[in-house]
C-alpha cells in the first residue's frame, strides 16, 4: 500500500511540475499607452530626475564618478525622445525581489525533486 501512494504522489508531482513549466512557457505581454505629448515628456523627466535624487541612486553615481548635480543636469539636457526611452527602461525593471519565470520554475522542479529523493 505505502508503495502504491508513493507512485501516486510522484506521478501527481510531475503533473504538477508539468503544469507549471507550461504555465511558465505561455509568454507575458506588456502593452502600454505612449504619448508624444509635450506635458508627458515632462513628467517622465520629472520622474527620472526624482528617481535620480533618491539617496541610493545618488550614492551609485556618486560611486561611478557622477555627481548628483551632473546627473540632473544631463537629465535635463536629454531630448524628449531620449527621455521617454529613459523612462520606458526603468518601468520595464522589476521590482527588487522579483523572480523571473526561469527561476521561479527552477525552484518548482528543485522543491519536486527534493520531494522524491525524501520518499
């Protein structure tokens, strides 16, 4: 009987792992709303220049040689097209702590392989 529900469960554990390396593969899509409109260029500068005075970014370009100062002002010497590109890129980084869809499936078939090996 004890072997019967150990096949059992390592069956329906690679169901589950299977179940999720498909949900997995199934890409994300991103869309967003791009504006050329002079006022949303501005917020994004804004919004870089704000991003850019935080103490952590401040002390990372001080620690590259780019005073805090420097760094506004070559925020403010941007295009508006160089700036809305900026700002694209930083709302395309994750969130710290974040995982990806690769890691999150290594950890899944890591976690049912442990589960196996313990059986």
């Amino acid at each position: 009987m004890t072997q019967r529900v150990r096949t059992f469960v390592v069956e329906l554990s690679l169901i589950v792992a299977l179940g999720f390396a498909l949900a997995l593969a199934i890409p994300q899509a991103n869309a967003e709303m791009i504006s050329t409109d002079r006022a949303q260029a501005g917020e994004e500068r804004s919004r870089v220049k704000a991003l850019i005075e935080r103490p952590e970014a401040a002390q990372a370009l001080q620690k590259m040689g780019i005073a805090p100062r420097e760094a506004g002002a070559r925020v403010d010497a941007m295009s508006d097209a160089e700036v809305r590109q900026l700002a694209g890129r930083l709302d395309a980084l994750p969130a710290g702590g974040a995982l990806s869809n690769e890691q999150l499936l290594l950890i899944v078939i890591i976690v049912l392989l442990l589960v196996i090996i313990l059986m």
